[in-house]
C-alpha cells in the first residue's frame, strides 16, 4: 500500500452503499455529530430528472415503450419505462456469473438511494420466534439477538422513516408505531373476507408511506407511483429521507460513482479504509478511515469481503469462518391470478391508493405446523384495481377477443376484474446456495466477480405448493375463477427463480461464535472490530418478512453501539 | 376528493418541485388533443412507411379499434403515428411490419385479386377473421403439445400427432404485432384513458373509496350486501 498519499484526509467512517443501510448509517452517525464518507457505485440522484411520478405514456411519442419499442422485444426498462430502477438484472461491464445447474438473478442499484428509491416499501417487523427459528424447529440457526434486543430499534426506525399499520396482536406480525393506514379498496374488501372464510387474517398493509407530515416530508397525496420514485419523499426512501438531509448537516462527504474493490487492513486486525475505482477517471483511490462500514447490499458487501485478501486474511477480510458468501437466501415466491365477475359493470373510482395493496394476509399457521408438510410461513401480498393504462396492459385481452368493437366492449368489461396475489414465504439455508469469486472473470473495473450457486429444496417447493392451494381458496370464494397458467403448468413452474424476489440475504451472517458467524449482534465483524457488515448479509434467516425495515433496525442498533465504542477509544 | 383540494395538492406539490415536473391532468389532456388533432389535419408524413403502406397501417388500425358509441377508432388515437415512429427507430421492428404488410395484400390479391386496401369492407374483415382463428387453433395446439411433451404417457403415444401448422402463420404473427401495439396505442391515448375510464394519476388530501362502488360489488358477490 506504498501508493497511499500521506496527506489524505482520515475520516471518522466510511459507508460503502446508500441503501437502507448505507442510508441509516449515515443518518445515525452524522446525528451523532461524527464526520462520514459515503461511496456510492452509481451517480447522484437527481429527483426531477430521475422521477416520473404523475407522467402519463401519453407524455411520450414511445408511450413508454421506449426508442425502436425496445419493450417490445422483452428489452425495456426493468419494472417498465416509468420506474425509477437506476440498475437492473445485468449492468453493463459488471457482469455475474452462475453456476451450471443454478439459476440466479441479481438485482443491482447503481444511484444514490439504491432499490430504496423504488421498492415496494412493505414493512414488516420480525416476530419474536423468527430470531429463534433453530430453537423452533432444528432447522438453520439461531440469531445472536432477540426481538427484545432490537424491538426499541424497530420503533426509532419507524417513527423516523414513517410506516402505516395498524395495531392488531397478531404473533406473527408484531405492531409497531403507525401512521394511519388508508381505507381498503372494494376488491380488498371482498379478499378480506374470502380469507376470513377459510381463517386467514386480513390486515391494514404496513408500507414506508406517510399520512401524516413528518419532519419537513409531505403527507402521501395518493399517486400510487411509489414505484417511479415519490417527489414529495412521502414514501420513504434513504437518499430524500436520510442521506440529503445528512448532506445539509455538512458532516457528509458523497462519494459518488465510486466503486468499492477492497478493504483495507493494517496486518494487525485492524481495517484502515477502502480501495475504490473512480468511475469517472478509471483512477484508482483510496479512503482513509477510522471505521469501515459495508452496505452494499448483501452480496456486493460479501464480494468486497472476498476481495480483501491478504496475508492475515487469506480467504478475505473478516472471513476466518469461511462462511462469507454462503447460506444465500431469496425469498420463496408464487403468484397467482383471478377472475372476479362481481366486479364487472362497477362504477369505476381511483384505485392508485398510497401504491400497492391497502391490506395484506400476515402468516397465519405459526402454531400449527403440525397440520403442514413445510416448515416455516408466508406472507400474502394483493393486487387488484383499475391500473393505468399502460403498453402490455391489454395485450392478453386483445388476443382473447380479436379485434373490432367486440374485443373493444370486452376490454371495457373486464378491467378492472382481476384480483392477484403474491405469497412471499421464508425460504431455510442450505448448502448449495452461495455465492463465490470467479477466478476467470472480472468487471469492467478489474475487479473480480461473483459466481452464484442456487438450489429451492423440497421445503420451498412445498411452501408454494402451500400458496397456490390457499391462493385459489380465496379466488374461488370470491366467486371467482383462476387465470393463467394450467393446474400442470403451475406444479412444474410454480416457485419463484431464485433471487428474482430482491431479497438476496444471509452470505455474511451474524452469530456469538466466530467459528460460526462473521460478524456478531452488533455488525461488526469478529475478526476486525472497526469493521462493519449493515446490510442483508447479516441475516441468519430470511423470515418472510421483508428485509428492509429490519435492514434499518439492525444498522441502527449498530451504529449506537458503533459511536459508544468510538467514544470509548474500543473502536 | 374535492376539485379545489385536488388542485389546490397539485399546486403545492408544483410548488416544492422548483422545476414544475407536475402538469395538471386536465391540461395535460388538452395539450394532448390539440397535438392528436395537428396530426389528424392530414400533416402527418410518415417516417418509416411509403403511401400505400401507411394507408394499410391505418385502415388495419381502424379495424382492430374501430369508432364506437363511446369512443374514436385508433387511428384518431394516433395508433399509425406511434407505429411509424418506432418504425422508423428500428429496423427490425420495421421489417416486421414491411414483411407483413406485403404477405397481406400477397394473401389478399391471391384470395380477392385486390391489396389488402382496396378490398370490400367485409373482404378485409374475412381476413382478419380467418387470422383470429388460426390463431386459436395454433394457440390450443401449443397448449395441447406443452401437456403432451410434459407427460410421459403421451410422448410414448406413437400414434399421436398435433394439428398441422396453418399457412397462414406469418400473417398470424404479424396480425399479433400490430394488434398490439394498436391496442397500446389506443388505451395509452386520452382517448383511451376516458374510454376506459381510469380516473387515477390524481392527488389528493384523503383517500376514499366510493360506498356505491362497494355496495355494487358485495350485492354481486357470493357475500351479498
């Protein structure tokens, strides 16, 4: 490290990534008055440029199906031309790869705010059993920590990123602090109580979305386009919500385009800063820093991790345990799709909302597991409403009714009839799910990338299975009848393809025992205590809870713990 | 959701924008009309098509969304503008519709000793019927081949054979092209936003949901009212 210039400025931290974790991180240590660094891959975000909330396809000669109709041939913007995704499944000259076998797809961000800027914003917090799920059913482990431990970091992160809910002592969806949730939809109301029927419960949805103001953001104004990015930064995201606010404090530097290779460490266990490649100039830089903190989401945490090898670490910082990259979780999806004849003819009304479904169905069977050939729940996740009119909104309908004013009548009666529903359920770690270096392959930065390796076990299988049973269940009660895919089709497609869900965790796991885990309940990693893991790879398990909300809990309750040890002289 | 809040909401949240991103919808249609009545003028030159091709684009247009009671045909939707844009930005897409449109007035001439434009009313809609029901057939004949290659009872069914493909395949895959992207063309239109009657992209203080709405929907569903 002889190239290191001498008189470079030593900050207090670095972040590397400005997700949910990158984002609170930020946000909790400059509050705390310390001086932080953030890199970020992608660039800045500008709002105006980068939003397209309230436009409609008409605003466009493409209508959005982008220059040549790119959408056309299956080349469009991932999620369509009006999200916000500054990313997507492949990057160009960042390239993965997968194993023979596997199947993997991985979601990347390159801006500031990450997937934040446009997730669903579903926040869910862990139940008390899912800290312990080992305890529960000798499957995977345990977490080093409790719900007790991280419940008054649950509250600080909802009162401060603004959540909706209710409050309804369900075990398996502990209440929080809530804004008021909007009313449910007609369509809702009828889901509601067709799952009742059968002894699901359905509740008041919990999304980042505020409907009331809260420190200087707008109340939601009901677009339903949280997905193209919300201008008002009344559904929450960590670049408007935390990093832009800590970049008025003056105690944040923004490093953007900045594409982290390796940690740097001292040969006595102690991290000393970041190698990053400037994307701008190509240069290589380096940042000096008394702590380094990883938030580059799971995986680009645990290959910056891989990439850190020396002679102290030869496997890569932090990772004496050798489980860095392994025990990789998604969530388990299925959807499924209905027809409602009793919505036909109703007179239509705004079905946008506060963007996604007003209610949802929290895991109902966490005592009953004796009644089921799977271990473990899900969540269920509805759609349903008169969306926008959009490119491919009537493709299926204009197939089935050929042409003319037939088909033109047709379409006019069944908008608006359909009902969806996406089971989101906790997948269990196994052996042939990891991620890895690829010696033969490197970025366009040089830097060596990851190679994924992915198996669904029978549990996951059995899981949707689960879904698609339960899921008819309630179309069926609704008088309805279910579309799409064929009984056949279902069974031998039926299961989400590993990581298309977005909730790519577990690949650097916290635990009490280094031997075991890479970092403890705090983060910071066993090995080199001035480094520190806040993303999804901390996860032990993979709850069918949304990761975020306990993505932000988690690095909270860290970087408390981080700024104490800085002011005692540990760190 | 009262006009004045709704406006007085979009007001605000143009104000917080310095840039002004938010158009009010109502003047974003009006914009869109008068652009849409511009073109309707006959001002319109086509980028990607020649004359006699365009003419065919529009008059399949106005057969696939024709004018009805409540609304205009895709051609006073701009659906042949929009095609011939995307045309004219991609080749591939172009050849498509270039290769289509000639396979059609070659079908045409063969069956009617006319191109496609110059046919009878009912001639062209003949047309358009036997490719809506080649495509059915082709349909149920994929559905019925995925079940069959998925199961081994029938792939060890030697005597089995599907429905022979249809010659007319190219116009069925060329009549899916533009069906849809006339269709999208159409009910991303304001045209099409008002005939199907999608009353989102708004702002408001408060979110309702309209009690007849829900009365309407429970008394048809097995929960009743």
């Amino acid at each position: 490290m002889s190239q290191i210039q001498r008189a470079a400025e030593v900050h207090d931290v670095v972040v590397i990534g400005s997700g949910a974790g990158g984002g609170s991180a930020v946000q909790v240590l400059t509050e705390k008055g310390i001086k932080v660094a953030l890199l970020e891959a992608g660039p800045m975000l500008d709002v105006r440029k980068e939003f397209k909330e309230h436009k409609w396809p008409h605003d466009y000669d493409h209508r959005g199906a982008e220059e040549g109709g790119k959408f056309y041939f299956g080349k469009g913007k991932d999620f369509g031309f009006f999200t916000t995704v500054s990313g997507g499944w492949q990057l160009e000259g960042e390239p993965y790869t997968v194993g023979e076998g596997s199947q993997f797809q991985w979601f990347r961000s390159r801006i500031v705010g990450g997937r934040t800027n446009h997730y669903g914003r579903m926040s869910f917090r862990f139940s008390d059993y899912d800290f312990k799920p080992y305890s529960k059913d000798g499957l995977g482990w345990d977490w080093p920590i409790s719900y007790e431990d991280i419940a008054p970091y649950y509250d600080k992160a909802e009162e401060f990123i603004g959540v909706c809910g209710s409050v309804e002592g369900i075990r398996s969806a502990p209440d929080g602090k809530f804004h008021t949730p909007p009313p449910a939809k007609v369509h809702e109301v009828l889901i509601k109580k067709a799952s009742e029927k059968l002894g699901i419960p359905c509740i008041p949805n919990r999304r980042a979305v505020i409907t009331k103001a809260l420190h200087g953001r707008a109340p939601c104004h009901y677009c339903g386009q949280c997905g193209r990015g919300c201008q008002t930064a009344s559904a929450y995201s960590s670049s408007q919500v935390q990093i832009f606010p800590a970049m008025k404090s003056g105690r944040l530097k923004v490093y953007d385009n900045a594409m982290a290779r390796e940690v740097l460490t001292d040969g006595n266990g102690k991290a000393t800063g970041v190698v990053y490649i400037d994307k701008k100039t190509r240069e290589e830089r380096t940042i000096r820093a008394r702590v380094v903190i990883l938030a580059a989401s799971a995986c680009e945490s645990s290959r910056i991790l891989l990439n850190s090898k020396t002679k102290e670490f030869p496997n890569g910082v932090a990772n004496g345990s050798g489980l860095v990259g392994r025990y990789l979780m998604d969530t388990v999806g299925f959807g499924l799709s209905g027809y409602v004849p009793a919505f036909e003819g109703m007179p239509h009304y705004d079905t946008d909302g506060y963007g996604g479904a007003h209610l949802y169905m929290p895991w109902w069977m966490w005592d009953k597991h004796d009644q089921l050939d799977f271990p473990r729940g899900y969540h269920i996740e509805i759609g349903g409403g008169y969306g926008m009119p959009s490119v491919g909104s009537f493709h299926g309908a204009a197939r089935t009714f050929g042409y003319g004013k037939k088909m033109k009548e047709e379409i006019r009666r069944e908008y608006g009839c359909r009902v969806g529903f996406a089971g989101r359920g906790e997948m269990i770690p196994n052996q042939n799910s990891y991620c890895e270096l690829d010696r033969n392959v490197v970025d366009q930065w040089g830097i060596p990338v990851l190679k994924f390796h992915f198996k669904w076990s029978d549990h996951e299988w059995k899981q949707a299975r689960h879904m698609e049973k339960t899921f008819a269940a309630i179309i069926e009660g609704m008088g309805g009848k279910v579309s799409g895919l064929s009984a056949a089709q279902r069974e031998s497609q039926g299961i989400s393809v590993p990581g298309t869900i977005i909730h790519e965790v577990g690949t650097a796991r916290m635990g009490k025992d280094k031997r075991d885990s890479v970092v403890n309940g705090f983060c910071q990693a066993h090995e080199v205590k001035n480094l520190f893991v806040c993303d999804g790879a901390v996860f032990v398990s993979n709850p069918d809870k949304n990761p975020t909300l306990t993505i932000n809990a988690l690095t909270w309750r860290a970087m408390d713990y981080l700024a104490d040890e800085m002011r005692k002289g540990n760190v | 959701m009262s006009k004045t809040t709704r406006r007085t909401i979009l007001r605000n949240i143009a104000l917080t924008l310095t840039a002004g991103g938010v158009l009010d919808t109502a003047a974003a249609q009006h914009v869109h009309e008068a652009a849409a009545a511009a073109k309707a003028g006959g001002v319109y030159k086509p980028k990607a098509f020649g004359a006699h091709q365009y003419k065919t684009v529009q008059r399949l247009a106005e057969l696939i969304v024709p004018k009805d009671e409540k609304s205009g045909s895709a051609v006073d939707a701009g659906a042949p503008e929009f095609i011939d844009l995307l045309c004219s930005q991609n080749k591939d897409l172009a050849n498509i519709y270039f290769g289509g449109l000639a396979w059609l007035d070659a079908e045409m001439r063969r069956r009617h000793g006319k191109k496609f434009v110059d046919a009878e009313a009912a001639q062209q809609a003949g047309m358009l019927d036997l490719l809506v029901e080649a495509e059915r057939r082709e349909r149920a004949r994929r559905a019925e081949e995925s079940v069959y290659e998925r199961s081994t009872v029938y792939r060890d069914f030697a005597g089995y054979s599907t429905h022979a493909r249809t010659d007319l395949a190219p116009g069925v895959v060329f009549f899916d092209w533009i069906r849809k992207m006339t269709v999208d063309a159409f009910y991303t239109s304001p045209m099409g936003v008002k005939d199907i009657e999608y009353k989102g992209n708004g702002a408001y203080s408060k979110y309702e949901v309209p009690v007849a709405a829900l009365e309407y929907a429970l008394k048809r569903s097995p929960f009743g009212a």
